[in-house]
C-alpha cells in the first residue's frame, strides 16, 4: 500500500511542462458565411413555400386583398433579404441613398 502512494506522491510532484495555450485559442477567422449561405439555402425557401399556399388559398377563397398584400409584402420582403445576403448591394444601397442627398461616397 506504501508503494502505491510512494508512487502518487512522486507523480503529484514530477515536474509537468507548461500547457501550450495557442491550442485553446482559436487561430481561425470567424465569420457569418456559413450561417447566411444556411438560411439562403434552408430558410428563404421554406418562407416562399409557405406564402406560395397562402397566396393560393387566398386566391381560391377570392380574397385578393389579401392575395396582394401578402404579394406586395413578400417582395419587399425578398428584397430585404437579397439586400442583407450580399455585401455589395447593401454598399450601394447606401451609396445611392447618399447620392440622393449629393453625397458622393
């Protein structure tokens, strides 16, 4: 029984190299890439689905007002996602915007 805690003991006090801490950090670049090209892929066309039936029930039932403002609302609900999808769109949206104002960015 002495042997075995000679041995701990004598484990407990061996010198132990210093834990390399550039393994925890992380060495890599983070970015939204993978999530906006997810939701592109995934999320966009589970939304148009979904308005593609409610626009034809609304349709069916006869109900145009509401078959144009879902439409109308969808577009510009598209657009805003086109928008915040691409990085050059958003720069010359505001650079447009700007421009509207003579503001020549």
């Amino acid at each position: 029984m002495s042997a075995i805690a000679s041995t701990v003991v004598a484990l407990a006090n061996a010198a132990h190299p210093a834990p390399d801490i550039s393994i925890v950090a992380q060495e890599t670049q983070v970015s939204t890439g993978g999530l906006r090209k997810w939701i592109e892929d995934n999320i966009v066309f589970t939304i148009l689905v979904v308005i593609a039936c409610v626009v034809l029930t609304g349709g069916l039932r006869g109900n145009l007002s509401k078959v144009f403002t879902v439409g109308g609302l969808t577009l510009v609900g598209l657009a805003f996602v086109g928008i915040a999808t691409s990085e050059t769109a958003a720069k010359g949206l505001g650079n447009w915007v700007l421009g509207l104002f003579g503001i020549n960015a």
